[in-house]
C-alpha cells in the first residue's frame, strides 16, 4: 500500500545512509506500470468500500497490495545483500536504515490517519465505535490491529455493524509485521552464503519462501472453518506477500529485474501474455468472488495471490498490460495510493447517507473526491518532505520532534474517548443465559391460571333487537357513584360513530347489534357523505371538482353537539375516502397524498379530530381498502389501479402516525385484515364496494370488540397510582403483570428494556425464550447475511411448552423482526423464496400460527410487534444491500402479522413501527437504534417506559 524506497531510483541511498559517496546503481529500477497495479488494487478496495455493485470481490485488492510489497522488499533486501556479499560484509545488512525507510515512509500518514478517525469517532460514531476507539488506537500504534480486531470480535465481514474508523489499519499491522520479520530472514540466508553470493543467497530464498508459503496455506486450511480468523491472521494472510517474495526471489537469481526487461524476446512476449490473463483474472475476482465464499478460507486467498505476482512480473517487461497500466492516471493515484487507503474509511464514515442525502452515485464521487484530496494534500506536504527528512514547511521543529507526541496525544484522547462512551450493546448470549436462568427458577408444577377472557359478541343475530335509538346523554362512565375503583371491570362503553358515508353503513349496524346489548351502548354521532377530513378544500372526485360538505367543513359545530349530547367513550372516526383524490388546498394548485404540503396538512387534521374528544374518550380510527384488485368492476374514476393502492396505503400509514402520537387511546382499525381474516375481499365485497347485509353486521361486531378493548385501555389509565403503603392499610396490592417474550435478537433487546423496566418502576415480573439468530420459521435453508446457511435453531415447540408452563404468562409478547423476511428454501423445496411468495406465505403462516397458539396454550394474551424498518447496512458505506433489508419486506410481514391477529380473538398488535417514527430521527435514528435493527439497552428501556409498558398493560 505504500511507496517502496527504490521505486523513485534513488535506491538504497535514498535516506543517505549509503555506504559510499558514490551510491551504487538502483537496487530496483522505477517501473510506472508497478505504480499502476497500485492504482488499480486501491481502486478495487474504494469501490468496494463505496458499495459499487460490481466490485462485490473488490477487497482483494489488499491482497495485491500484499503480494506487491511482498516483491518490492524482498527485491531491494535481496539487492542489498547481493551488493553486502560482494563487497565482503558478510552479515552486515543495513537493518537499522531498511527500518528507518519504512518508519518515515509510513508513520505520518499513519499517525494522520489515526487522528482523522478519533476525529470521525468522536463526532459521529455510535456508541459502540466510541467504546472501542481507545483499544483500535492502540492496537493500530502498536502494529497489531489485525488480532486486536480479531480477539475483539470485529468481523470484517459485518460491517454494517458500526465498524471501527481504523478496521483497515489491519492490512498495515500485517504488512508492518512482515517488515519486521523478513529483513531477519535475508540476513539469515547471507550468513550461509559464503560463495557465489547472488546466487546462494537467491536459491536459498526461493527455498525459504516457497517454504514459508506452504506453511501459510497449510494454516489457513487448518483454520477454513474460522473465516475472521483467516481473514485478519498474519500467518493465514502471509502466503500473499510470500508469493511476492517468491517473485522476487526467483526474478533476483535470474540476475534482477533490469536484466528481465533486457531478456530474450520470447521470454519477454511470454510474460507479457501471462499478464493479460492475470489482468483478466484480477478484474474477473475484483468483480465476482464474494467476501462470504468459502475459498477464499481453503487456499483462495493464496492462490490470489500468485495471480497477482504472475501480473506483477508481466508489468516489468514491456507489452500491453505494461503500457495500460503505465497509464499517467493510474500512475498518478497509485503514487497517493497509501494516502487513499489510510484516509479513505474514516472519510467515507463520515461522509454517510444519513448525514449526506445523495444517490448512491453523486455520493461515491464525492467520498472520491474528498479522499483523493486529502491524500495529495499529505503526499505533498506531510509524507513526502518527512521521507526525505526536509523540514515541513507548516511545522516549526524538526518533523521527528513531534512524531512521539502525537502517538500519544492520539492514543488519550482515543482511550479518553472510550471512557466516556455509553454503556455497551447489549450481550445478548449472556441476556439469554440469565433469561435462561431465572426462568428455570420458576416452578413448573403450578398450572395455568384462567384469565377470564371476555366473552365475544354475537355476530348480529341478538334475540329481541328492536330498532331505535339508544338512551344517550347519561353521565355514568365509570365506577360505582362516577368514581374510578380499583380492580373494578370497566362499564360498558358508548360508542359513536363520525365520518362519511361508509361511516352510516358502520352506524346503522352498530345501531342495530348495540340496542339491548349488555357489552357496548350506542351513542349518536355525525355522518355525511362526501366528507372530506380536509377542511375548507376543493376536492376533484367522481362527481366533478366540488367544495367539502358543509357539515365537515364546520365539524367544530356540528360535531361538537353530538359529542356534547352522548358524551361517548369511543368515537370511531371513518373518514379518508375523499382524500385520495385531488384537492385545492386554498393555494390554487392540486395537490395528492405523497405531496408533502398535503401529507401534513392531513396529519395536523388527524391531530384536530383526535384532539376535539376529550383525554378521557377513545378515539378509533378506520383504515381504508388498499387491494385495487378486489375493487371489481366499480372502480373508483380518477385513479388507476396503482394509484389507489399507493394512496390508499399512505392515507393508512398517516392513521398510524397520528395514532402512535396520541397513544394509548387511539388506535387504527385495520380493514385491509379483517378482510383477509374473514373470507378475502373478492368474497366480502363482490361489486367492489359495497358489503352485503351479513358481512355488514360481521363488521360491525368486529368494530364493537376492537372499540370495547380501547375503552378498557383508556379506562384503566385512569385508574389512580396504587399506594405502596396502602398494603399494610388493608388494602389490596397492586397486581403484577406477568410478561413473558417471545422471538429473535430483537426481541432479546426488547426483553432487557422490560426486565429493567420492571426492576426500576415494578408492576411487571418479565421472563423471555427470545434467541439471537434464530426466527420461528423452523427447517429448510436461509439467508444469513447474504450467506446460504441450514437452520440451525433448537425447536421451540417443547421451550415454548415449558416457558408457559412454568411462568405462567398474563402477555405473551412476540418481537421476531429480521429472520422471517429473509429468503428461505422451506423444507423440501429447493426454490428460494421471502413475503410476497404465496408458497412461503403459507408455510410462514402456518408456523407462525403454530407458535402463537403454543404461546397461548395456558391463556395469555398474545401480542405480535410490528417492527419498523431494519437497514443491515448502517455504518457500512460499501456492504451489499441485503435483501431482509429491503423495507417493502418488512411492510408485507407486519401485514401478514395483522391477518394472523386478526383471525385469533386472543391476539392483539402493538406498532412499533408507527410509535418508532415518532423517535427524534425517525424510525432509523441512530441513537435510538445505532446498527439499524435493535434496540441498545438504555433505548429499549427508554422505548418500555415511554410506551410499550403503558401498551401491554392495556392488554
């Protein structure tokens, strides 16, 4: 990666530690096509880093930056002891000058670099960047980055999971290393070549170094089955840099490379055409081989590596790879190629997509940019003057003066840095294992208790129904003489209903079911057709370009009377049909949902209607149809068949915002499954819009049993604080919600938040059978980071058993948020398959059912969390996309989630997703989720005692 002393010709007398005032020739003669392999490999690593889609296998690039250091010194070593040999100084290889080339080669940038990635670290880093910075420094100080990284637990191959700014200092560390280490080795060889120097001590070498690279192969497939380790070992990774030593070996017995550029025509013609199938070769594995493939760990790596000293030596001799590569553009960058290598991660972990919203493109040219002037910028004025021991022109002391010094400022501010980080992610093996633990401290000889689930409403056929209107205005709503009372079942609730005509059809069954029923009361509310929630617009629907009706456009009025009058607990609020078309917001111009303008102007409407009922009134929200497909042959004019969907599912996305904001006592009712829950809508709806008589009254039962649950939530938060020294009062104590979780790493991290919660506020006994890495889709093959894998995940039918046999739950939570919407092979199929695919919907149906009913084996309550967005590959600019990542995924599972629930009366959602939106950064904020998936214990907590507890206690 670096400038090799020699390449410039000023040879070894380059620091002016010659042995003579007349400094021999040139160990090596500057060849431009070398500084072009160089130019190429840092463009592969770049690319790579910098997610370029046909670059998958750029980081190998390194290992031609290995291979060609590997030659470069061995040449110059090996020149140098030829030279010593002949003169009769036998043993006496300048070691102390070889070594103090490197330093002042090496160490500005390095030291530049390091301070760049303090920097980044401290400015933008997560936590867990923070935390580790100090350890990273020294390591990377120390030239042992690459086991600091791998004893750590730094795989390369997750670098979506906040990576260090230094990670790449482990190639240096190798390199470093082996600068240490093979000058020894040359001095070695010349101490057994008494005669014919040249040529004994290059035969001994080419003996040593193929040695030496079958000993690396031989350990890298010692450790195949530990890819980190082969990855970041010395040993593993040596075999690379030997095949460059070999190179040189074999090319010095030969009598050295300006000898090889003066050879036979045909041998000349005949590197030069191996050159042109390693060029192939290379461009081929830079673009093909993956960082996951398994090859890499069984010889891969190695036999790379001679690929690369087979296109090193063609570029010495003149044909036309030389002449490509001696291109004055390649030539040039791989002049600045250490300075690219060293400044490029940290830069481009600052330059991120969250802090620099461009395309893809527009942002890789401009961490190019960035990086390549940063690095000619040093080249100039920091690596070259401190090369050639001039003075810097920006310092005021010798350059070496402050070289100690500044290793060590690095290395305190970095460990002071650390110090002050958070407190660490969570470990989830230890959080499994104390889980684990407490739950096996649970008697299981205990049965299940009876929760006493409330009986269901009929559906619509109550003997003795007689059309009316119920009794309104009454002031009882709650307990005994109006007063709340602890441990009292709460009253039954009047409900209202308020929106457009979809709105009389829901009203006039709820009319029909609620008189004489001793489970829900029915309260006048306000319907018109034709009702838009936007007021005082223009609307250009089916019937033509009109203003809103009169009754909405003042619903302060109208629907305040009715509200005064009934005084209803719920008021379910259906409204949103007239949004999806245009509208004049008052401005003179049409605007649609999607339009910013207009997305807010709804969402602030949403906050007025939630707003105009009173804190102790439930607020239901009616979700529209999204399926075009199922509208038949009355269609909405206007809209085509992918617009109204796309409308139809922001407009549904805005209820669960506003119903996220104003949690807990308003919720969304979710059409769009209870469609699929009870028959599908070609069914239910056969002309595409209205639904007949029966399926009506279905309906309407279903509103009643979701609007009955909203009221209990409601209800019971208003029940006063219990005393916790009451108890010794006589007085009852407060009951403690036994909550037991379910899922994958997810949630794991949901699990501390509540187990703290419960430990810090009380009310809660939380226990959890959640397991890292492992979803409930069970058997077959899936995709682990891009990486085909088995299932590998104990059953959890019989841990499912044991868990509710012996914490006997009240909740059941399920967090399974990633593994399930990765591609799977289902057991005996060999097609891969994700949501979206109805062969792997039904088989992920069907085992998630299998669980949920498990889970509710002793009466518990069953609530499945839809979980917002995931992004695998923050932090990590050149990661591949992975395809669980793709967040139209994660939208088809929260809905296949809502179907289930929707069909198993003891299953409740709580939308996390809608609630994680409300974050300060959104769903994705990085403090609240740094890695873009989970949860840190401090958020979940956070998270816990801001909503979800208040969630589950309502369940």
């Amino acid at each position: 990666m670096d400038g090799i002393d020699g390449m410039d010709g000023t040879g070894a007398g380059d620091d002016g530690t010659s042995a003579g005032r007349n400094p021999p020739a040139p160990l090596l003669p500057y060849v431009p096509a070398l500084d072009g392999v160089r130019g190429v490999a840092v463009l592969a690593v770049v690319g790579f880093h910098g997610g370029v889609s046909w670059l998958g296998g750029g980081f190998l690039g390194v290992s031609t930056f290995f291979t060609l250091s590997g030659f470069l010194i061995s040449s110059l070593l090996l020149g140098e002891a030829q030279q010593r040999l002949a003169g009769g100084a036998v043993g006496a290889i300048g070691l102390r000058a070889f070594w103090t080339r490197r330093i002042r080669r090496l160490v500005p940038a390095s030291l530049a670099g390091l301070i760049l990635a303090v920097v980044v670290a401290a400015a933008v880093g997560t936590a867990d960047q923070q935390r580790r910075i100090g350890g990273d420094a020294a390591g990377a100080l120390a030239d042992v980055a690459n086991w600091r990284f791998l004893v750590s637990g730094q795989s390369y191959g997750e670098l979506f999971a906040a990576p260090s700014p230094l990670l790449h200092y482990w190639s240096l560390a190798i390199e470093e290393q082996f600068y240490l280490v093979l000058p020894v080795l040359v001095l070695t060889l010349m101490a057994v070549a008494a005669r014919r120097p040249q040529v004994r001590v290059a035969r001994r070498a080419i003996a040593a170094f193929t040695v030496l690279l079958a000993a690396s192969v031989v350990a890298t497939l010692a450790h195949a089955d530990q890819p980190d380790r082969v990855y970041y070992g010395t040993d593993t990774r040596a075999a690379e840099l030997l095949a460059g030593c070999l190179l040189a070996a074999v090319i010095h017995a030969g009598g050295g490379v300006t000898r090889l550029r003066r050879s036979a025509a045909w041998l000349r013609v005949g590197l030069a055409s191996v050159a042109v199938g390693a060029l192939v070769a290379t461009l081929l594995a830079f673009s093909l081989v993956e960082q996951s493939s398994s090859r890499l760990a069984s010889g891969g790596l190695a036999l790379f590596g001679l690929c690369s000293a087979a296109l090193i030596a063609g570029a010495l001799v003149p044909g036309p790879v030389a002449g490509l590569l001696s291109l004055p553009p390649l030539v040039r960058l791989g002049r600045v190629s250490y300075g690219v290598y060293v400044y490029h991660w940290p830069l481009f972990l600052w330059l991120d997509r969250d802090r620099v919203p461009l395309d893809p493109g527009a942002l890789l040219a401009l961490r190019l940019a960035v990086t390549l002037l940063v690095a000619a910028v040093s080249f100039r004025y920091l690596e070259q003057p401190v090369r050639r021991r001039q003075r810097l022109p920006w310092l005021p002391v010798p350059s070496r003066y402050p070289a100690v010094a500044t290793a060590l400022a690095v290395l305190v501010v970095a460990t002071r840095l650390s110090a002050l980080a958070p407190p660490p992610a969570i470990d989830y093996e230890a959080q499994e294992q104390m889980f684990q633990d407490e739950l096996l401290a649970e008697d299981p000889a205990v049965e299940p208790t009876d929760l006493g689930e409330r009986p269901p409403l009929t559906d619509g056929t109550l003997p003795g129904v007689t059309l009316g209107t119920a009794p309104v205005g009454t002031t009882v709503r709650t307990g005994s003489g109006g007063a709340v009372v602890p441990g009292e079942e709460a009253p039954p609730p009047w409900i209202a209903v308020y929106g457009d005509r979809n709105a009389s059809v829901s009203t006039y069954e709820l009319l029909t079911q609620l008189n004489g029923s001793a489970d829900a009361h029915f309260a006048e509310g306000s319907v018109a057709p034709l009702c838009s929630l936007l007021r005082h617009t223009l609307v250009r629907d089916v019937a033509g370009v009109h203003a809103n009706e009169p009754a909405c456009d003042n619903r302060s009025d109208v629907w305040r009377k009715a509200r005064d009058a009934a005084r209803a607990d719920v008021a379910v609020v259906q409204l949103g049909a007239q949004e999806l078309y245009a509208h004049d917001l008052g401005g003179g111009s049409w605007h649609t949902i999607g339009d910013p303008e207009f997305d807010a102007r709804v969402a602030a409407e949403l906050d007025d209607v939630i707003g105009f009922f009173t804190d102790s009134a439930a607020v239901m929200l009616f979700a529209l149809p999204t399926d075009w497909d199922a509208l038949g042959a009355t269609r909405p004019w206007l809209l085509d068949a992918g617009t109204y969907s796309v409308r139809a599912q922001r407009f549904n996305e805005l209820l669960r915002e506003a119903a996220a904001r104003h949690a807990p006592r308003t919720s969304v009712f979710d059409f769009d499954a209870w469609l699929a829950a009870n028959g599908g809508p070609w069914r239910l709806r056969p002309n595409g819009v209205k639904l007949d008589p029966g399926t009506s009254a279905k309906l309407a039962t279903a509103i009643a049993k979701d609007a009955i649950a909203l009221h209990d939530v409601v209800w019971r938060a208003t029940l006063p604080t219990p005393d916790p020294g009451a108890a010794g009062n006589g007085a009852a104590p407060p009951s403690t919600q036994r909550i037991l979780v379910a899922g994958d790493s997810t949630g794991l991290a949901v699990a501390v938040g509540l187990h703290n919660f419960a430990d810090q506020r009380g009310g809660m006994k939380v226990a959890s059978v959640a397991r890292s890495n492992c979803g409930l889709v069970r058997g077959g093959r899936l995709l682990d980071k891009n990486a085909e894998t088995d299932y590998r995940c104990p059953n959890w039918q019989p841990i499912f058993d044991d868990a509710v046999k012996r914490f006997r739950p009240d909740v059941v939570l399920v967090v399974d948020a990633i593994w399930e919407i990765t591609d799977h092979q289902i057991p005996g199929d060999t097609v891969w398959r994700s949501v979206g695919d109805p062969v792997y919907e039904r088989y992920l149906m069907a085992e998630l059912g299998a669980a949920f009913d498990t889970l509710h084996a002793g009466g518990a309550t069953v609530a499945v969390m839809l979980y917002p967005h995931i992004d695998l590959n923050r932090g990590d600019p050149g990661s591949k996309p992975y395809p669980g990542g793709q967040w139209s995924r994660m939208d088809r599972y929260n809905e296949i989630l809502r179907r289930i629930a929707a069909g198993r009366p003891f299953m409740r959602t709580v939308d996390f997703q809608s609630y994680a939106r409300t974050f300060p950064g959104g769903e994705m904020d990085a403090t609240m989720r740094p890695d873009g998936v989970h949860l840190t214990s401090s958020s979940a907590f956070q998270v816990v005692d801001s909503w979800l507890a208040a969630q589950l206690r309502a369940l």
